[in-house]
C-alpha cells in the first residue's frame, strides 16, 4: 500500500518543481528502503545525541563541512571551502552561494530559500542557549562550550552575541580559545546542521527542513512506522561527471528494533540492506544461501568491517554504592563477556570488553592509540577477585547491598544480555538485579534523569577519535545540580586526574600527543570505572549487488546521495571483478 504513496507524493513533487534543468545521471531514479533499529528520539538537529537521530537527519539536514563514507575525511558541504590560521585557533569558511532550503510556507519563493551567513549565525546562536529542560544542547556541549570564544558567555545569558563568530559577506569566521585538532570533525557532527533563521525565530524548526539531498516527505507512525524522503530537486552538489544528486528519487527509513522482522523485510526484498543479522540466524543466513553470494554476478554483497561503536552499560553515580570505585571493580570482574560472544552475540562482533575500555580497539583507524596501556588497567573475568574487592567496600557475598536495577531497550539481543547479566551478578557477588525493560527513546530519557542504577548504552564515533567516546565522561558535563539531566555525561561522572588529561589531549597541537594522552586518560577512566565494556560492534552487513554506490565504513555512516540502483550482467561484473582482483 505504501508503495504508491510515496510514488504518488513523488510525481506531485516533481510536476509542483520548476526551474533549471540540470544534467540527469543515466540510472537515476528508484527508491532504497533501509530498516533501523530505533525511529529518532528527535527531529531537531541541536538536539541530536543518538545515532538514529543522526542518521535519519544527516539525510536532510547539513553543516559547513561533512564526512566522506568512503574515506572518513572533511569534505566541503555548505561551506565550499575554509582556511585555518597558522596556529589553528581561527577557521575561516566560505559559504556557496547555490545552496536553497526545502520548500516551507515560511520560505515564499526561492531566493528566500537561499542559505545566507545569518542562517548559520541563528542556528549556532540557537544551540547555544538553554533547551527547554534547562540544560544545554549537543551542539553546545559537543562543539562550541569551552571551545569557541565568548560561547559560554553567551549560553550563559552574560552576552547578546556568540563574540567568536563573526560575517563578513558570506564568509563566517569562528575563532577558538585554544586549538582543536578535531575541531572540523565537530562541526560535521549533525548537532551543527544549518537551519533557516525565519524558522528558528517562528519557532518552527522541528518542521524538518534543511538543505540536504532529501527532502522529509510522510511519518508513518503505525505498527512499523516509516519515514519517506523525496529527491531534493534543488540539491547543490552534482558528480564528477556533472550529474544532478542525489540520484535517487526517494528514500524510506524502516523502524523495526527485532532484527528477525529486519532479516524478513531483507529477504521478501521489502528493504535493500540489512546492518547486523538476528544471531540465530546467522548460519543459514550465510551458509545456507552460499551460492547467493558467490555467483557472478551475486545476488548479495557483504561487509563485516569492525566498527567505532562500543556497547556497555554504565554506572548512575548518583546512587552513593557506586562512589566506591571497589564497587564497580568488582561488577567488572563478576561478568564472563566471553559467554554472551558465544552463546548470544554467536560471534557477531569484532571484540570482547575484556581488558579493554570505553575507545573501540581498532588501531587501523585509530593509529598510535596506546590500546596496550588501556588493557593495562582492564578488567578480565576474575570471580575471586570480584567477590574480595565487594567484601572490602562493605558489602561481603552481597549482604547489605541490596538489589539494583538495570534499565535497557528491549530487542532480542539487549533482552538476552541483561538476563545473563542478572544471573551471573548473582552467582558470583549475590546481588539481585531487577531488569528492567522499555523502548529506547524512554531508556534514553531515563538515562538523562538518571533513573535507574545501571543503564545499557551504545555509542557510536561521531568522528575517529578516541574524544568521541570519552567526552561521555569528562566531568565539566555533569550539571551543577547533579539531579538535573545530564545529556552528555548520563553517567555523571567526575575524576580530576581524567579530566585534566582529557583536556591536555583535546588541545595538543599534534596528533600523535592527543593520542598519547588520550590514551592516559582512558588508562585512568578504566582504573576508576563508570562502565562495564561488553563488546565492540562489527556487525555483518548485506545489500543486494543492485544497489551501487553505497560505503559500508568504521562509523557505519549512511550516505545516500550517490548511491543508485542497477542490476548487474554477467559480463559487466566479470569485467569489474576482474579489474578489482587482477
């Protein structure tokens, strides 16, 4: 029934656009159809902390530079280009001047839709200011606090104005306290897209228009919700060949968090992709339909790349049985990791949290991070050891603790891992664990409130650098009234001496020192530990070969403009098999 839904809403598009005619690449057209696990927890970029959220939104809306999925590097995306001063505290970025939001009532005719420098001015200002909890936005937390000059002022109310940015023509100069070697990274995450200033001073941003290749079409908010994204007619970005993007006439974002329902939408052909297979059905998945991935051309293609995504549960230090860091040793070294890899995960991941951290330990992408420095002061299963350190903070077998509640999002997996989680706390340390299961846009609430005792959290790179996973625990994060939402640190973690590494790292003026002293500050976040590290993600993941274009990568970033659909014949793909493997 969807189907000519959104076929109708396209041709309703196309006919209502006028304008140029641009270059038409020769295959364009279709429609891909991808599921997630979860629907975004918002739909306002500056709000944006979950990686449905991004990856929905990164198809809409965008900021001045972006991230290739190909290479994981700094592309131009609004800005056309940018300078850095000689000692890297001044960005200096100049804005294209063919760049138009998506049609809104607000926006009469097209050179109001133009993007101007006070559009990026108004979208910066608004993410600076306090949301309507009281606290602070991603984007200020992320990207601007304690980074760019006279941000914190303005955020806290002692300014009209953020001093460090300033507009000359369309030119935006952002000038930083001290240098930031991620700094460009930052400002790709999705927290610091451009919204229109008419739609920011009406109050209307959450109506979803950006000036990304996708254009928000319907929500489909029933028993499996979809959202429906139409080619953006007016994108600016063309191929090397000078063809319009994105080729694509639309693009369907599936909500289904059980990853059977996931793999029969994959195998009915309902959906093009599929990001992780249901564990007990990875065998015949890939054994029992051999000769699908091996035939020329195949019927699918497959990826398993590790990638910079780290699941763990972590410690509410709200509650004061968690100040005693023997405590949470002793949860550490009570789980067996190598059980829920065997027997739940069936070997879909690319490593344990065994000795290991928060920072995903794939040193091809993270070159000259000391891995060997944080296993140091890892933690591997060690029962004895875990009961000795529980009867040293008081609590001997468990007696006088209590029960504690850990708080998840329900699919199979996560579901599985808690109830072997709460057994084996038991067996070894004689703690009851309730679980506690609920969608993950209340987990994520939860978590922020800090209403629980133990919450289950993945968290993926927004850039590949360690600082993406460990500003999840630098304390400056922690609201001066501890019971008020944490966005950032949902922890609420404080530790002087990982602090002030942590910020030695972020202002070093060479990588291989960042990564040194990264690598320091996460040996004494795991000395001092706000989590339990269960495993790192590399998730098997299929298309079917019609779909071109598409990069599976390290940060399992979705990028669509690209990617086109067109079958295969047994001599083109011979021919680029051939020229692949020669």
């Amino acid at each position: 029934m969807y189907r000519y839904l959104f076929i109708t809403g396209i041709l309703c598009f196309l006919l209502s656009c006028g304008g140029k005619e641009k270059k038409t690449f020769e295959y364009a057209g279709g429609s891909i159809r991808v599921a997630l696990d979860n629907e975004p927890s918002t739909f306002l970029p500056r709000s944006a902390s979950d990686y449905y959220s991004a990856i929905v939104l990164n198809q809409i809306t965008e900021g001045l530079v972006g991230i290739d999925p190909s290479t994981l590097k700094i592309i131009p995306k609004i800005a056309e280009k940018w300078e850095i001063s000689d000692d890297g505290k001044t960005y200096t970025f100049d804005l294209r001047s063919d760049v138009y939001f998506h049609p809104h009532k607000l926006l009469s005719g097209k050179e109001s839709r133009k993007l101007k420098a006070t559009d990026v001015i108004a979208s910066f200002e608004a993410g600076c200011q306090m949301n309507e909890q009281g606290s602070s936005f991603p984007l200020y937390s992320y990207v601007f606090e304690d980074n760019v000059v006279g941000a914190r002022e303005f955020f806290e109310g002692n300014a009209e104005s953020i001093e460090g940015i300033e507009t000359k023509g369309n030119t935006i100069t952002i000038r930083l306290i001290q240098e930031d070697y991620n700094f460009l990274y930052k400002l790709a995450n999705v927290s610091a897209s451009i919204l229109p200033a008419k739609l920011i001073e009406a109050k209307l941003d959450t109506d979803v228009i950006g000036t990304g290749p996708f254009i928000y079409h319907e929500y489909n908010t029933n028993d499996v919700p979809r959202l429906v994204m139409l080619r953006n007619n007016d994108y600016y970005l063309k191929d090397k060949e000078g063809n319009a993007l994105p080729y694509l006439d639309s693009l369907v974002f599936i909500f289904q968090h059980m990853k059977y329902e996931q793999l029969d939408l994959f195998e009915s052909k309902q959906t093009d992709l599929i990001i992780g297979l249901p564990t007990s059905r990875i065998t015949s998945m890939l054994e029992g339909r051999m000769q699908d991935f091996n035939s020329k051309p195949p019927v699918f293609e497959l990826a398993n790349n590790p990638l910079l995504e780290t699941h763990f549960y972590f410690f509410n230090m709200k509650d004061p049985r968690f100040k005693d860091p023997r405590v949470r040793q002793a949860f550490n070294y009570a789980f067996n990791k190598e059980s829920i890899g065997r027997e739940i995960l069936r070997n879909q991941y690319y490593d344990l949290g065994d000795s290991t951290g928060i920072t995903p330990p794939i040193g091809k992408v993270l070159k000259g991070y000391d891995f060997n420095l944080v296993k140091k002061s890892g933690y591997s299963y060690n029962p004895e050891k875990a009961k000795k350190l529980l009867s040293d903070a008081g609590y001997p077998d468990g007696k006088g603790f209590g029960s504690v509640n850990l708080r998840y999002d329900i699919d199979d997996v996560h579901s599985s891992i808690a109830d072997e989680f709460a057994q084996q706390i038991f067996m070894v340390l004689g703690i009851n664990v309730n679980i506690d299961g609920s969608s993950f846009n209340q987990l994520i609430e939860d978590e922020e409130l800090g209403q629980g005792d133990i919450f289950r959290l993945a968290w993926s790179a927004d850039y590949p650098s360690p600082e993406s996973f460990l500003m999840n625990f630098y304390g400056k994060l922690v609201p001066e009234n501890i019971e008020d939402r944490s966005s950032i640190n949902k922890s609420r973690y404080r530790n002087e001496k990982f602090d002030q590494l942590y910020e030695e790292a972020r202002h070093a003026h060479k990588l291989s020192m960042q990564m040194e002293l990264f690598s320091k500050a996460e040996a004494e976040l795991m000395k001092d530990p706000p989590i339990i590290p269960l495993w790192y993600a590399g998730d098997i993941q299929i298309m079917y070969s019609n779909v071109r274009n598409f990069h599976f990568n390290a940060m399992n970033l979705l990028d669509f403009a690209q990617v086109y659909k067109k079958n295969w014949t047994a001599k083109e793909y011979q021919k680029a098999y051939s020229s692949q493997n020669p």
